[in-house]
C-alpha cells in the first residue's frame, strides 16, 4: 500500500474540509506527544456528558468524511478480493466513517452497539497497514485486546480469512488454554495477537512475547476490560507499545470506567458513534414479563421449550447448572456455559448451540459479550441484570447485523422497582405484560410450550481418529541407543490411539 499517498490525501482534506470538526491526527503540526500535557485529548475541551457516561473529546482536526463502499477505501487488491469472497460488499457505518481515519493512521474512537460491525472497522484498518511487514520471534506488530476468551476467538475468526488473504500470521493468547502452544506460536513469528491481558501477561513474564514492536494497538470492549478490574493490567500492557504508535478503541458503551484510557493512551483521536449507548436497536422488542415467583420456574421451562434457539441468563454458576439439568429432565436440549467450565467445554457448547445440536445456552454474563449467533431471536434474562449495561449487551446477543429479536426479562413483583429503574438508565421503554404459564399472553411473545418430559443426554459428536501410519515393526533389529528410546515411544502411541 502506498503509505504516503494516504498521508498527503489526509493531509490535503485536513487543510481543506470542515467535515464533523471530530477527528484528529498525529501527522504534520497537529502532532503531539503521548508524554503527557496538551497532547491529550482532554486538553482540546470536552463535550457535554450524557448519562453515566464521560465527556467525549473534542478534537482540533477534523475527520475524514466517510466511504459509500469498500473499494473507496486505500486498501491492498488482497483485502478487498477477500471481502468479495466472504461476501461483504456494502460497509457498516461505523466502518465507513472510521476506515478512513484508520487506514490513513489516526488514533480512533468508536462507539457501536453489539453486532454493528467493529470487529472489521479495526481490524481491516490493521490488517492493511500492517500487511507486507514480517514479525521477528516473540515481538509481534499488531495486538488486539478483548475481555474474554470467548471474544478473543470470534475476533480471531471474524479476521482469519482477511489475515491469510495478505498473509498475516495471527496468534491467539487466551486464559484456560495451554500456555505452551500459545508460546509457540509466539516463537514462530506473529503479526498480530489477539489476547486477553492477563495471558499475554503471563507470556510477557515468561519472556515469550514482548511489545515493544507492536505499532497499532486495539481495545476491544475496554468498558467491560474495566469492569473486569483488567484496568492496571490493559495500561501496564499499553506502556510497552511503541509510544508513537496508532491506538484504537472500539465499545458498544463509553463510561467514566474508560476515561482514563482515553486520556492516557488515545492521541487526537477520531470520534465516531453509531448510536448512543443506551439507545434501542430498532429491530429488538424489550419485553419485561411480570410473573409470580412460585409460577416463575414453570414459565421459564416452557420458555425454554420453544421451537428455535434461546439464550438464558442467569446471575450464578450454580443457578445455571441446576437450571440445564432441570431442562435436560424436562425433554429440553440445553447446555450451560460459565467461567467455572475449562476453555475446551466452553468452545465444545458453543460449537453445539451454534450448529443447532443444542436448542438451549443457559449462561451466566460471560455469554454477554463476543458471542455471534445468526438467526437468534430470543434472548430471556431468567435473573434480571444489575446493571443497565449488562442488559443492553445480554440483549445484543439477538437482533444482530439488521436482524430481528426480542428480549426478554421475567420479573417478580419484590424486582419490578428496580427494573424500571434499569430500564430508564438504559433508555428503553418495554411492553410490560403479566403473564402465567399456559396463557396465550406467553406464548404469543417467546414461542414457549409445554417440554416433552423425556430426559435427554446431550452427547459430544464423534470424531473420528485418523489412522496412525508409519509404525517401526517390532523384529527389526535397532542400535543400541534407539533401542532403549523405542518402548516410550511406543507408549506415546499407544496413549493417543
């Protein structure tokens, strides 16, 4: 890509264009240092807050208008040659209005509801400017942080087939997973890490990666990063990128919790926000179900026995095993999904929802974020969320990329204060219904129906082994040292087939 064309058509519609008055950047005399003082973004003024959330900045140069369509973008053919085969033609807005910033480096802020697209908004920006570069061993070039491991490995997914297309080397460095082969892959050269901070810390403490080569860095839900209490490792990890790097943030919310960062890390940046935080996806119905809480069991069942998939959230591990082993009793196929289950099990559940071996995903709020489901409709929170925010992310789970969904909250009347209080904070307005199990009003607004009463077991698919090839036969005579080291050998063997 031809770095210096992007740099003086940044430059030239920089002197020339009043678009939005929001953006930013380091090039030319609008440079600043990430050192401290007038660099920061919060040394330009800030806009008013709207609630529980911080001022955004307000920046000095102003953005580069956005693109009706990919090939607008300075882009390498490759990248646009894979977007055509996975049949992403059109971009999301916030993917026309960032790219632009992005390509041409400018440090970005992007606010988009779940499902709206971030994922390709950064990750084309660093796939392209990072494309023709090779990793050394241990110092990858791009880095990609993310709360959770289930986030990590759809971001990974999502930007696999865009990597190879300009081959890019990508590792994923995730808790609950074998920290040996995530060195590994470290060790071999790759250009971008797709991590969780408190694995990469883990490697960076072994001498297995280190940062001080990476020039664009992501943060990928840093709201809930923070919520997480990940903050003092996210900045600990972020003060070994190169200081003059490009930094790019990207959350369905923005609140207080990320201020910091912002200030800290971000310099000059581009704003842009799809829609605010708290705003209703037109395609979702809100529904709050008031029901008694000696009915409430019951409903849920039915709920669950509907035809299509369902996500349920519940606020405990234990609530959510007692639940799916009461449904599989019931006749219904469901799995649970929780931070008390290995890394393996989570995938392996995920697996199954997905391809629809598995009707049912009871979860806790580790399912809130960076998991993708096409077609999902139904979203039921059986244990009304805390917090306004983990409604509008549990929500985001259905009504994805312009589908349709509803949402669903059964409410007991010790909990219906507090969820109306929920509900403002979010700034939505639901259908309130009083409902009981067996009425049409249940029904008619999640699909539930009486379960089967036939327990069922959900098995894993099987796999099958490939056939182990190139055995040594036994009556061939060895030298002496191979003949000692043949009986472990032949033990490995045997413990794999």
């Amino acid at each position: 890509m031809n770095r210096t064309r992007t740099n003086d058509r940044f430059a030239r519609t920089r002197d020339g264009s009043t678009h939005s008055g929001r953006g930013g950047s380091r090039f030319g005399s609008s440079a600043r240092s990430r050192s401290g003082g007038p660099s920061r973004s919060g040394g330009f003024g800030r806009r008013p807050a709207a609630q529980g959330e911080f001022a955004l900045p307000r920046t000095i140069t102003p953005a580069l208008p956005a693109v009706e369509g990919f090939a607008d973008l300075d882009m390498p053919g490759a990248l646009l040659g894979a977007l055509g085969s996975q049949g992403v033609t059109v971009p999301f807005p916030i993917q026309a209005a960032t790219l632009p910033n992005s390509l041409a480096g400018r440090d970005v802020l992007g606010r988009g509801r779940t499902g709206s697209g971030k994922t390709l908004a950064f990750g084309l920006a660093l796939l392209a400017r990072t494309a023709g570069q090779r990793a050394e061993a241990r110092q990858p070039l791009g880095l990609i942080l993310v709360p959770t491991r289930e986030l990590a490995q759809q971001v990974t997914d999502a930007l696999a087939p865009y990597a190879r297309s300009v081959r890019l080397r990508l590792a994923t460095v995730v808790g609950g997973m074998p920290i040996g082969r995530q060195a590994s892959s470290l060790r071999g050269g790759a250009e971008v890490v797709v991590a969780t901070p408190g694995r990469l810390k883990d490697l960076i403490d072994r001498g297995d990666c280190q940062l001080s080569q990476v020039a664009i860095t992501v943060l990928d839900e840093a709201d809930q990063m923070a919520d997480m209490g990940f903050m003092p490792q996210v900045t600990a990890l972020l003060d070994q990128v190169r200081p003059e790097g490009q930094r790019m943030l990207f959350s369905a919310t923005l609140d207080r919790n990320v201020d910091l960062l912002v200030r800290r890390y971000l310099s000059d940046p581009v704003v842009h926000s799809v829609d605010p935080s708290a705003g209703a996806v037109t395609t979702m119905e809100h529904h709050v179900l008031h029901v008694h809480g000696a009915d409430k069991h019951m409903a849920t069942t039915q709920i669950a026995a509907r035809d299509g998939r369902v996500i349920m959230f519940l606020d405990t591990k234990h609530a959510v095993d007692g639940l799916t082993e009461h449904l599989l009793n019931s006749g219904v196929r469901a799995a649970a999904l929780h931070g008390g289950k290995s890394q393996p099990q989570r995938t392996r559940t995920l697996a199954q929802f997905k391809s629809g071996h598995v009707n049912v995903l009871v979860a806790t709020n580790v399912a809130a974020r960076g998991i993708h489901v096409d077609s999902l409709d139904l979203v039921v929170n059986v244990d009304p969320p805390t917090d306004h925010k983990d409604y509008l992310h549990r929500g985001g789970r259905t009504a994805r990329a312009g589908e349709s969904g509803s949402v669903v909250t059964l409410v007991t009347p010790n909990q219906r204060r507090g969820m109306t209080r929920l509900m403002a904070a979010a700034g939505i307005v639901p259908q309130t219904t009083q409902v009981r199990t067996g009425e049409e009003a249940l029904h008619r607004i999640t699909g539930a129906q009486a379960p089967s009463g036939i327990p069922v077991v959900i098995t894993a698919p099987v796999v099958e082994r490939p056939k182990k090839r190139g055995a040594t036969s036994r009556g061939r005579r060895r030298p002496v040292s191979t003949a000692r080291r043949a009986p472990a050998r032949q033990s490995t063997a045997g413990s794999a087939a």
